[in-house]
C-alpha cells in the first residue's frame, strides 16, 4: 500500500513573506565568496493553489526549501522507510530534476526528465546512505511555455501503522489565537480525518468558547472538538490535562501539544502523524517554530541541554533564528547534517500514549523546564526525540520579553535546579549551583532586586523538599506578581510625561560602537569590582535618575557603574527606575551565599528525594486532584 509521508504545498494566500520557506527561485549569487539574494524573485513563479504553483517561461525554481524537500536522512534514522517516491504532475514544456545532497550540503543530480504538456512523473528513490544527513528535492525549469507543478507527494510503500491523534491546545485568554487555529484545522479535512480529538484546555477568563467564530467552527468540527476548562495551571498543568484527556479517551497513539499563540500550517500535522507511524519505536516527535512576527525566521533546528551547567540551548549557535530570507536550505550548509535533539518546545510536540503510560505526565511546575523534563524522562527510558524539519509553526516570539527578569524569575531558577537533581549525571549537580551564584550576582549589581527576592524564594522552596510540592502551587502566581509592586525596577512609566529627567541625558550607543561584555579574565575582575563598589559605596539618595538606557544598553556589564537609571522595558511600553539600594544588596548577597552554599551541601541528598517523589508527582491521579482544584 502507498502512503503519502508529504504532500508538496504552497501558502493559499501567496503571502510573500513565507514563500522563502516554500520554494526558491534562482535570484543567487556569489558576491565575495558569499551566497547573496540579488533580488525579491517571487515574479518568477505564482502560487496557483494550496497544492499548485506556476513556473514563468524561461525560468527556473527550485523546491529546496523548508516545507517541500525531503528530509531523507531523519527518515532513514528513525523510520522503517527505505525508499520514498516523488510524483508530480506537470503541463508546460520545460525539465524537471531530482537532487539529493550529502551531510556537507553538496549536491548531487539524481534524475532529470523533459516534460511537454500533461505529464505525470515518477521517481523511486532509495533511502539510504544518508546516515549523517542529507535531502531529497527537485527542480523545475521552464522552457518555452510556463510549467504548472501540481499534485507532488513524497510517499512511501513501507508498512506503517494505523494508529491516530488527538490534539491538546493549552490557552490562557489567547481565545483569537485558538479560534483561528481551529480554523485552520477545519479548513485541512485531510488533516481532521485522522485526528480523533482537538482538546482545547481553557483556563482563562476570556473564554474560548465565547469568541467570535467559535461557534461557527465548532459546527464545522463537531464532536472532533471538546472545551475542557480549569482553573489556570500553567503550561504544565493544561498540556498535562491533554496528555490525561487522551490516554483515558483509550482512542488515540498519540497526542500532540500546541501552544495557543500560533499559527500552523497543517501539513505539518500531517507529516507527523505519519513520522510517527514510521517510527521503529516509540519516538517524541517536535516541530520547529518560526517567529509569527517575523515568519521566515526559525528559531531553532534542534535544541539541547549542556548537562555539566544543565542549561537549553541550540545544540550549535548557527542555527539560532536562521533566516530563510537570507540563506535557503541550498545556501546553508549545516542544514543538511541530521541534527539531533535533546527536547523539543511543547509550542509543538507529539507524545507517544505509551510513553505517558510509562512515564506519567509533566511535572506540576507551572511553567519553564516541563517539556525539557519530561523529554530527558524520556530518553532516559529509551525514547528519543526528533525535531521533524519540515513540521513547524509560527509562534509568539519572547525576543522582546524578558522572563528571567520579572515574575517567571522564580520558576526559571526554581525548575532548572529542580530538572537537574531528578537527571543531571554529576555529582552536586556539575557547575549548575556555581552558575546559579553568578546569576545572582548578576542581577544584584545590576539593580534587579525583584528578580533575586524570587530566586530566593525558589531557593527556599526547592530546599524544602518534595512536600513544598503539595500545596497550592497554582496560587503562587499570583503571589509572585503581586509582589512586584515594592520594587521600583518593575513599575513601568507609560506615560511620557511622567518621566522622570536624568542628571547625564539620555546615552545612546549606535550597536556596532556599543561597549562589549568582558569575558575570561577580563570578566572576573569586572565583576568583583562591580561586586565591591555595590558593597562599600553608599547610596546615591538623589531623586531623578544618572542616565537613561535602552534595554539593549542596560547590558549586566553597564547599569553596574551607576547608582540609578531609567531603563526600557522589554516590551518598549514604557521605562522603569533601577536604584541602587546598599543595605539591600548586602542582605541579598549574603542570603544568597547562605543559600547556595546549602544547596551545594544538601544536593545529593535532596537529587534522591526529588527522584524517589517523581512518580507520585506526574502520576495523573495526583494530576486528577489538581485539576480538581
């Protein structure tokens, strides 16, 4: 039987913007030993249809791109798939080429066929010798006529298995978002034919099921839809009452979490499910995401964790939000090396419903380090994860957020130490307790009082052992924000006339003039010199603030030389007042050596006790009480 892996499709809209992620035309050149775009190219083709798309006369295209090559080395990694067939449809005169490239990024003809009027083409292709990566793609050029590449599907007659998915969405007031989600799905009926539930946790206020189009769509997707509404417990809480919804509905292999502030494209549901089907065994499928305001952005290939500081992170900086604009799957070479992935972000991830069996669900901390968690679970049991190139989606970019700095600072600090005692390999847990200590000292000589009182309070709470587990964790929340407001740093001046005046001006650095942060040597003796000067100097009691600084300026190696300052927020809505505070810098400093130097004392003792609890914590009979509040 054939089985339809990928289909070839192109955004209905022809929206411009994402068209680099669909197909590239040849408008590149070598300018000094570097790729180039020349030129905006999309005259050169026109979307026809969701599944079609012209080729002007005399032109060429290539299908080396994100959506539409085939990643053929993640497919021979994983999968039962040894070879995969390219059908096309064309009608025009012009050739069509196959490609394939090595883990180098070189490319290598495969096939090639003159095509006149109506034709139908065929290209059996072996997956193997693609081990260490590796695509397969096509090409069309037009000759004297346009070409119209239609119908083009990667399939496969391997055995796959038959089962479904479900689909949890976890929102807090995002009801727009969702509401246009389920659009999308509904508007993809080969997608909606496999699927056996969309569970949308809702756990706001701005209910979903009272937006605008909500009842139209829930017509169009009828009992496919279920609202479950809670009280708001997080990213953890919501995608754990998903991953609980599914496995007791006893209908689905698999279930996939979406975030809420997306946009999809559902061909890459598609393409999971059937990844998923492939698989030799049970297998944590992701799918990348781009920046919903940004779109051919990516912000990363595959992400890891660096065990001995046990921090995320792209597992090399090149691919950190790549552009696709800017460089193509043809123009970058590391793109075609498979890369393998730690975790994958729950914007987009499929969990096998064995694995939750096994494994329990997330842990029940809010947010932060639950999705990363859980895939070191995981593997740790002998399931990998793979981020699928081509699956992913647009979501809200957190560039112009700054997470580690206001309320989430608590979970941040709480949750990485947490997921490195239940399975960091090193004894006291490596460099993690000493690199927490120098986040702190950051914060401190950077003014950032609020941020350091939450860390502590992470610190207070993790040394408390499992059973600070057990209380009414939704509710610490809403503590924590509440307890901003005695903290000058995080009261945010909208108004522009309640600016307070700066005794030096506004200093303003162009970015390639800006000072550099210090790094090896350099980096240790600024920081204990900024560490000294925050302990002995007195405060500056002045009213109106040194200097204003934007947020790209307020680097921790610049707001240490000054007393106060009038900083942007992240978000650029307004500006908040850093105030040096002496007495409370030294409180702070020695709560955080007392603190740290417990922890580094107690951490084996306390890694058994976390590891011994972690069952009963992800059991989802612990979750069921939860959930019911």
């Amino acid at each position: 039987m054939n089985h339809v892996l990928a289909h070839v499709v192109f955004p209905a809209d022809g929206d411009p913007d994402v068209m680099p992620l669909y197909a590239d035309p040849e408008s590149w050149t070598t300018i000094d030993g570097e790729t180039v775009r020349v030129s905006n190219a999309t005259h050169l083709m026109r979307v026809e249809s969701r599944h079609s798309l012209r080729v002007r006369r005399s032109e060429r295209v290539s299908f080396a791109s994100y959506f539409n090559a085939f990643p053929a080395a993640y497919w021979q990694r994983w999968t039962r798939v040894e070879s995969v067939t390219l059908t096309l449809r064309t009608d025009g005169t012009g050739t069509v080429t196959v490609y394939r490239s090595n883990p180098q990024g070189i490319q290598q003809r495969v096939a090639f066929e003159h095509v006149e009027d109506d034709r139908n083409l065929r290209f059996e292709l072996p997956v193997r010798n693609f081990s260490d990566g590796g695509w397969y793609w096509f090409e069309v050029t037009a000759a004297e006529t346009d070409v119209v590449v239609s119908d083009g599907a990667w399939s496969t007659d391997a055995e796959l298995g038959d089962g479904t998915l479900s689909i949890g969405i976890t929102t807090f007031n995002k009801a727009d978002y969702c509401v246009r989600t389920l659009e999308t799905l509904a508007d993809a009926p080969e997608v909606v034919e496999l699927l056996d539930r969309v569970y949308v946790v809702d756990q706001g206020t701005d209910e979903v099921a009272r937006a605008d189009g909500y009842s139209e769509v829930a017509a169009r997707l009828g009992s496919t839809l279920q609202i479950v509404r809670q009280p708001n417990l997080g990213g953890s809480g919501g995608f754990s009452r998903a991953m609980s919804e599914t496995v007791e509905a006893g209908r689905s292999s698999w279930v996939m979490l979406l975030d809420d502030d997306v946009e999809i494209e559902p061909e890459s549901i598609w393409r999971t499910i059937q990844f998923s089907r492939a698989s030799r065994r049970p297998t944590i499928v992701g799918g990348h995401m781009f920046d919903l305001l940004d779109k051919p952005v990516l912000h990363a290939w595959a992400e890891g964790i660096e065990m001995h500081h046990f921090l995320w992170a792209p597992t090399f900086p090149e691919q950190h939000r790549h552009d696709f604009r800017a460089a193509n799957l043809r123009q970058t070479p590391w793109m075609h090396a498979r890369h393998d992935a730690t975790y994958n972000g729950w914007w987009m991830c499929t969990i096998p419903v064995e694995v939750i069996e096994r494994l329990g669900l997330a842990l029940p901390v809010f947010i932060k380090w639950d999705d990363s968690e859980y895939a070191l679970r995981a593997r740790e049991a002998g399931y990998p994860t793979v981020s699928l190139p081509g699956a992913a989606l647009w979501h809200v970019s957190w560039l112009d957020k700054d997470d580690a700095q206001d309320w989430q600072a608590y979970y941040h600090a709480r949750n990485r130490l947490l997921a490195a005692m239940l399975h960091s390999p090193f004894p006291g847990g490596g460099s993690l307790v000493k690199a927490s200590r120098r986040i702190d000292l950051k914060h401190l000589i950077s003014m950032q009082y609020y941020a350091i009182e939450l860390r502590h309070k992470a610190l207070r709470d993790l040394l408390a052992g499992p059973s600070h587990l057990d209380r009414d964790w939704p509710s610490v929340m809403p503590e924590l924000r509440a307890y901003a407001k005695g903290f000058s740093e995080t009261q945010v001046i909208t108004d522009v006339d309640a600016l307070p005046t700066t005794r030096e001006g506004q200093r303003h650095y162009p970015y390639e003039r800006a000072p550099q942060a210090p790094h090896g040597l350099g980096r240790v003796v600024f920081t204990a010199k900024a560490a000294l000067r925050h302990w002995i100097r007195p405060t500056d009691g002045t009213a109106e603030p040194q200097v204003e600084l934007s947020k790209h300026d307020a680097a921790w190696w610049r707001v240490p030389g000054f007393d106060s300052a009038l900083i942007s927020a992240a978000d650029g809505r307004g500006k908040s007042v850093y105030r040096r505070d002496r007495g409370e810098y030294r409180r702070l400093l020695r709560e955080s050596i007392a603190l740290h130097k417990d922890l580094a004392d107690r951490w084996d003792e306390l890694a058994a006790e976390y590891r011994g609890a972690l069952p009963d914590l992800t059991s989802r009979e612990r979750w069921h009480r939860t959930f019911k509040g």
